[in-house]
C-alpha cells in the first residue's frame, strides 16, 4: 500500500490497536521459542523508535503552528502535560529535537510534504534531524550530538560541519552518546581551523589537578586526578605495563586482583620508584635525608608485636594512620622511613643507613638474584627492592645473608602471607640463592624456632631477686663465690648509680667496667692486675679454671 494515501485517521486506528495489542504480551510470550522472542524483541523496538520519531514530529508540528505558544506552555511543559510516560524522564530531549526540527524549515517542509524533491539540505542540523525523523536517532542522542556540534562549529572549517555530524551520530548509533567527547581531539586535528588543537590542548594545562587526599571514614584515601592528554599519555605509558595481569606460571597462583586495583598499584609503584632515585645517594642518612621520603612515628613495642598503629608526618598526608604490618614491610624500603619510639618516646632508628640496604649491597643483590625471588616471578631486577629475610622489626641485620630481591607485589605478598626464605651460600642446581617457604605462616614457625635458640643462650632476665643474689654475691667472703658473680655480670647489667653509697657499689662497678688507668707505649689501655678484687683478674681466673 502506498503511504502517501494512508490518511491520519487510519494510521491512528492502527497505533491505538497496535497498542492494544501490545497490552498484556506477557501473558502470551511462554508461547514463543527462543528464537522467535529474538525476533519479537526486533519488531517492539523498532515501533519503539517510531513511536519515539512520532512524537518528536508531534511536538514540532505543534511549535511550528504555534500551538505550543498559543497555550502558554513551553515545549518542555507541553510535552509533560500530553506525554505523561516522559514525566519518568526524556520529555526535556523530545522538545528539544523538535525545537531543532521546527527550526530547520527546509528539512520539516520536506518531511510534511510541504516541498518536494530529493536533494537534501546538506547542513550538522539537517543531518541530526533528519536522522531523528526516521526513527534511527532517539532524542536524547539528537540533543547530545547537537551540544557536541555546538562546542566544536566554532573551531571547525564551516565545510567540515556536516562531516562531523555524520561522525558523531555515526559513533553515537554504535556505542553511545557517552564516547562523542573522547572523539573531540580527534576531529579538531581532521577538519578543525589552522591551530585550533593546540589552543585547546594548551587551554587544559590550566584545568589539570590533582586534589588534596580526603580520607573517606578513615578507610580508603579518595583523590580527584584531571590530566592533559600529554599528561594522561605519560601516566598510561609508566603504569600500563606494571598493571597487567600476572598469573604465576611456576606455583599456578592466578592474578585476582581486579584491574582498578592493579593501577593503583602500579601508579603507587611509579611513585616509589621515584622515591627511591631520590634517596639514593644523598648522604650518610639514606632515605631520612631525602626530599620524597615519608616519615612515619610508631612505638617499637606496637612495631614488634604488630598492635597499633604508625602516623605519618611531615606531609598532606600528615594523620594518615598505617598498620603495623605495613610498617615492618617498609622498613625493608628506603622511600618510607620509619621513626622508631623508645618507651620513653625517645627516637631509636631515624631511617639511617644501618637499617637500610646500602647502594652496594642492592648492586650485588642485583647481580646474585637477578630479579624477584618469588617462585615464578619474571620481574627483573630494576623493578625489586631488598627485603628482610628476617624482618628488621625482630632484628634481622642488613646484610646479603638476610637478603632477597621482591618485587612491590610479591614483597606485600611475602608479609602478608607470613613468608621466610633459605638464603644460600651457593646456588643449587637451578642457580637459585633464594628458596621460599610458601606455606602461609612459615615465617612465624621460623621466629619462634629462633627466639627459642635465643632464650637458650641469652642469660636470664634481670628480676628483682636475681640483682639481690648478685649484690650479695660481689661482696661474699668467699673468692670462689665472688667470681661467680663477677663473670655474671657484664656492661648491659644496670649501673645502680643511685646506691653509690652502699658497701657493695664500688665492688659492683668494677665489674660493669674493667678499671685501667694510663697507657702502655703503644697508647692502648693497661689493665690493673694481681689483685683478687679486680674483675678481669677474676674473670681470667674463672675463665682459667673452666
């Protein structure tokens, strides 16, 4: 049937029944095959569309004869008042299509059959509204490609704006309206006047931030980043490689971690490879001298038992509160610096290099473990930090026997997981120094295996009655006994400068510091000696008979 003779009375019998007929589908959908729904779904959309062009052409017409004004509505009000199912959204986008189409005359002449004639009116407008006529372009991408066109028209060729239209609802059509802007670039550098793209990328310098850290309910640390493209390109360019997947192929672990929290990662990877270059080499003070270095206060009983936590300092993240655990991983790292508290808040370790892995020491790591440790890792040496087989919070010393080279990922891996490793002298048969103990908590099993050799040398603590016996001891009547006590007690026993006055002091300092009194001809100390009251003598006397 020709649709010029279809006249308005019959096409509107056909859409009421057509609506009829869709009322109540549902009852009657358990009917169709899988196939069949696909198809049906096909058809409902594309009545959608022209339904969604209907009204647009509605409403223009309507502005076109003054109806709209007539009333005392605006476009908008007037689509709401007669299409209440756009009150749940889209009424805005409908009259502002049909505010662009009234405008365009040609176009909305010929779509009336008001003109005749096959040529278009080759103009962005035209090409957006002729596209929501026939039901291709909903209203809300009209309305998103013509702001776009709006922005762009002053900065393109006037001959390029039919063009960028088409390219726009080209790509809206195929995912989206919310993609027209990551275009922008693009069509400046194609069809933009003679310098446009510089000014507009030199504009953005401007608009670039990075916010302050808001600590959201003492939990995650939210920032607010906007980069220039050349800033975005660099940014991408650093953590893209770091922020792949890494499944391990040697021990089957997969990589979990969601790729949001793989570029975090990997961005916090760049900073502390930059933190690193900027601490090494500037001074005795390693890390603590450093510009970039991050200063964090925690007591080293909270750091040795793992309660509490660390503060930072001296930063915008001043407040920021670390656990523990995290603070025993750093110290391994010279870009976080740990300030140690005694009991007494008096500072025991300011980051200074004998916490620290010197530069040389790194150096010869890098040439006896080549790259991470880990089973299966693959990172090379230049992406790794050394790590404390023996954690330096439970006196583990900084040098190459208490060693391993571990990547960011591994090294958090490692003490989260409570791992210990073999440190070898000589490689073994696959030219491995470093063997690890992946089962979870082995580096526990390992400490306590050590503190109980330690408990099994180190001489008893120093209780109340133990520092009696020893007074009573020193000045015994009896030689046998006063040796016994004199080899008992060393420099670390306490100087009891405050009982200076009691019988036994002079005989007990004696013994905390062997006296000497002058020089022998090469300037070293001489002891006194050939007298049963002098420590050494004792000592040498014990030592003699043992």
């Amino acid at each position: 049937m020709d649709e010029g003779v279809i006249g308005l009375a019959e096409r509107r019998s056909v859409i009421e029944a057509a609506g009829e007929r869709l009322t109540g589908i549902t009852r009657v959908l358990h009917e169709a095959s899988g196939a069949e729904l696909a198809q049906l779904l096909t058809v409902v959309d594309s009545v959608a569309a022209q339904a969604s062009a209907a009204r647009v052409a509605i409403t223009a017409e309507a502005l076109s004869r003054g109806e709209v004004s007539a009333s005392g509505d605006t476009a908008h009000t007037w689509v709401l008042e007669h299409a209440p199912s756009l009150r749940q959204g889209g009424a805005a986008h409908v009259a502002a299509a049909a505010s662009a189409l009234a405008g365009v005359s040609p176009v909305w002449r010929r779509a009336t059959g008001a003109e005749t004639g096959d040529e278009g009116v080759d103009t962005a407008t035209a090409v957006v509204a002729e596209g929501v006529l026939d039901g291709s372009v909903s209203p809300g991408l009209a309305t998103a490609v013509s702001r776009e066109l709006e922005r762009l028209a002053p900065h393109l060729r006037d001959d390029a704006l039919p063009t960028v239209a088409r390219a726009l609802v080209d790509l809206g059509l195929q995912w989206g309206p919310g993609l027209m802007r990551r275009l922008r670039p693009r069509l400046l550098a194609e069809y933009g006047r003679p310098g446009e793209l510089d000014d507009l990328q030199q504009r953005l310098v401007s608009a670039a931030r990075l916010s302050s850290p808001v600590v959201e309910s003492g939990d995650l640390t939210e920032y607010q980043l906007l980069m220039t493209p050349e800033q975005a390109a660099a940014l991408e360019a650093a953590i893209g490689p770091l922020s792949a997947p890494c499944p391990n192929e040697e021990t089957k672990e997969r990589d979990l971690r969601p790729a949001g929290q793989r570029r975090v990662e990997a961005l916090a990877e760049v900073c502390r490879r930059s933190s690193a270059l900027d601490a090494d080499g500037v001074g005795p003070d390693g890390a603590a001298g450093a510009a970039a270095a991050v200063h964090v206060t925690i007591g080293l009983t909270e750091l040795q038992e793992r309660v509490g936590g660390g503060e930072v300092l001296g930063s915008t993240a001043s407040g920021t509160v670390l656990s523990p655990e995290i603070l025993r991983r750093i110290c391994c790292e010279a870009d976080l610096v740990p300030v140690v508290l005694g009991v007494a808040g008096e500072d025991l370790d300011l980051g200074r290099v004998v916490r620290l892995f010197t530069r040389a020491q790194r150096r010869r790591l890098w040439r006896r473990d080549r790259g991470c440790t880990y089973p299966g890792c693959a990172a090379p040496a230049a992406w790794t930090r050394a790590h404390h087989v023996l954690h330096w919070a439970d006196g583990g010393p900084s040098d190459l026997d208490n060693a391993a080279l571990l990547c960011q990922r591994h090294h958090t891996h490692v003490h989260e997981r409570r791992l210990v490793a073999e440190v070898r002298r000589r490689p073994d048969d696959r030219g491995r120094y470093v063997l690890w103990d992946l089962s979870p908590g082995s580096y526990d099993r390992r400490l306590d295996q050590l503190r109980a050799e330690r408990a099994a040398l180190d001489p008893p603590p120093m209780t109340p009655q133990r520092l009696e016996s020893l007074i009573d001891a020193v000045v015994d009547k009896d030689p046998g006994v006063r040796r016994w006590a004199r080899s008992r007690i060393g420099r670390d026993e306490p100087d009891l400068s405050h009982e200076r006055e009691a019988p036994w002091f002079e005989a007990w300092a004696e013994c905390r510091a062997p006296r000497f009194d002058g020089g022998d001809e090469s300037g070293g100390p001489r002891f006194d000696s050939g007298d049963e009251s002098t420590c050494a003598t004792e000592k040498s006397g014990v030592e003699g008979a043992a």
